[in-house]
C-alpha cells in the first residue's frame, strides 16, 4: 500500500462511512490477495512483485455499498 492508497481509503472512508468502511477493506484485501495468488500460480507474478491495489479498493468500494449492510450483519451473526 502506497500513499496514494492511503489517501484513496480516507476518501472512501469518508463516502462508506461506519461500518461499510471495515466491510470495504476486507472486501479489498480479500479479492487482491485472491487476483495475487491466482497471478502467482499462473506465473504471472513472482513473489515480491507488487500488484496494483486501487482497483481492489474501487472493488472493495462497491461491493459495500452494495451488500455492506447485510455483510455487516451477517458478520456479527457469527461473532455474538
């Protein structure tokens, strides 16, 4: 993560809001770890290599403001 993705999150956080911000980043973590790995066993990537991560954030952006809500719910569901 650079700082330009440092500034891309406070902007988001400032657009999702709580909860949907915590929602968003899993979201973004979770689908570039999932494109990493998948470029990493295609050979694609080496490890070490970086892969963009704005449009994981984008990603992670929408699918919060799409499902945030209920992601949110279903996640305390399974911790209380």
């Amino acid at each position: 993560m650079g700082m330009g993705d440092v500034k891309l999150v406070a902007v988001l956080g400032i657009i999702l809001g709580w909860p949907k911000i915590v929602v968003g980043m899993f979201a973004s973590f979770f689908s570039g770890a999932l494109v990493a790995l998948i470029l990493l066993i295609l050979g694609k990537r080496r490890f070490g290599q970086t892969v963009p991560f704005g449009p994981f954030l984008v990603l992670g952006t929408g699918v919060a403001l799409l499902w945030g809500n209920q992601l949110w719910s279903a996640y305390l569901r399974l911790i209380f």
